[in-house]
C-alpha cells in the first residue's frame, strides 16, 4: 500500500495509497522512529530525519486505456410458456409482449 517514500527538510514522508493502510501505518509509527535510531540505512546516510510523516494520494499510478469487450450472446432459455393472470390492463399488455419477444425469439 506504500506507493513511494521521500525525504525532505529532515522529514520521511511515505505516500501511501488508502486511507486504511493510512491508518495501519499511524499506529506502527513509533515503532519505525525507534528503528531508524537504532539503525540508519545506507541511503540515509546524507539525510537525518528527525520526524516521519505519511498521507494518502489519490492519483492514479498508470493510466489504463479502457477497450471495448466484444458483447457475449447467450441463447435464449425461455420458451413464453406461461400463464398471465394480471388484472392491471397495460401491465397484462407488457407482459403480454414480452411473452410474444420470446416466443418469437424462440420459434427460430
């Protein structure tokens, strides 16, 4: 969930990438401070840090072109058989075509 780490003015700034892993790392930094006193790393040599800092970036990493996925068909399953016993007119009339769509989808 760390996207990159930098160092400036004497601060380790970690830029992570959600907001829980945020969250995650607030808890455990006191854990990383008492760590890099007892053990600077090589490439931290030239650089003392005297605070660590984290935050949440929302900026995408790579931008993904969006294709355009060839549409699957499925063969109809159903048959219209069935029974309409509604007493709403216009409702017994949509479901009335919708049983013909598929009856004549069907018949071929």
């Amino acid at each position: 969930m760390i996207k990159f780490a930098y160092i400036k003015n004497g601060t380790l700034f970690f830029v992570l990438n959600h907001p829980g892993a945020k969250q995650e790392f607030d808890n455990n930094i006191q854990s990383i401070k008492s760590a890099l006193k007892f053990y600077n790393p090589s490439e931290c040599e030239e650089n003392s840090i005297n605070d660590i800092k984290a935050f949440v970036t929302h900026t995408p990493t790579k931008i993904i072109k969006f294709e355009e996925k060839r549409k699957e068909t499925y063969q109809e399953r159903a048959h219209g058989n069935f029974q309409i016993k509604i007493k709403d007119e216009n409702l017994k009339e949509l479901v009335l075509s919708i049983q013909k769509i598929i009856k004549d989808k069907n018949a071929t």
